[in-house]
C-alpha cells in the first residue's frame, strides 16, 4: 500500500522558518496535484497550499506571502518551506496528493510547534 512519508517537522520560535518534505512510497501515477493540510485539536483539517501538475499553486490567505509549496507531480515529492512562523501555525502538517478517478492519499502527520 502506498504511503506519503514527510520529514522535517520540529519546534522553532516564532519568526523562524522550516521546511516539511514528503515523498510517496511507491510510484503513484497520474498525479493531479499535491499538497499540504493542517490539523490542530479540535479543529477539521484545513489547506495550507497546494501545487498541480501544471505547477499552478493555491495558498490559504492565512500563509500567503509566508509559506512556499514546491514540488514534481511526477516523481511524487513535494516541499512546504514555511519562514515567518507565528505561533497559530502550530498544528500537525499532512502531505496528500489528489490522483486519477479522485484517489486520495494522506501521511502520517508531522508536528510544527511554533513557541512565541
């Protein structure tokens, strides 16, 4: 079974950056786009930004300006480089990707704690 693995999450003081990366576990074709959600307790998962195949990205108004999604459809990676960090983007971030017929797929999780 397929699985998006992401790296990079941590704790860092506000006004600091990170960089979260995820990369699929096998090959998943006819990618249409790829992104990155966030979750924190109590709250439903929300889009932070997401990238397609045409290299088009959408960002929530609360990350705009902040955050960078980069990323190859094809080779199933893709990059979320956060600077600026305020302590309202503490959540745990999730890597999915949107493919063919509306597959979806998610990862684990990773957790980002921006300390003020």
């Amino acid at each position: 079974q397929v699985q998006l693995v992401e790296s990079g999450g941590g704790l860092v003081q506000a006004g600091g950056s990170l960089r979260l990366s995820c990369a699929a576990s096998e090959r998943i074709f006819s990618v249409n786009s790829m992104g990155w959600y966030r979750q924190t307790p109590g709250a439903q998962r929300e889009l932070v930004g997401t990238i397609t195949r045409g290299g088009s990205t959408n960002y929530a108004d609360s990350v705009k300006g902040r955050f960078t999604i980069s990323g190859d459809t094809d080779k199933n990676t893709v990059d979320l480089r956060m600077s600026s960090l305020k302590p309202e983007d503490t959540a745990v971030y999730y890597c999915n990707t949107v493919a063919w017929l509306g597959r979806n797929y998610w990862g684990q999780g990773t957790q980002v704690t921006v300390s003020s």
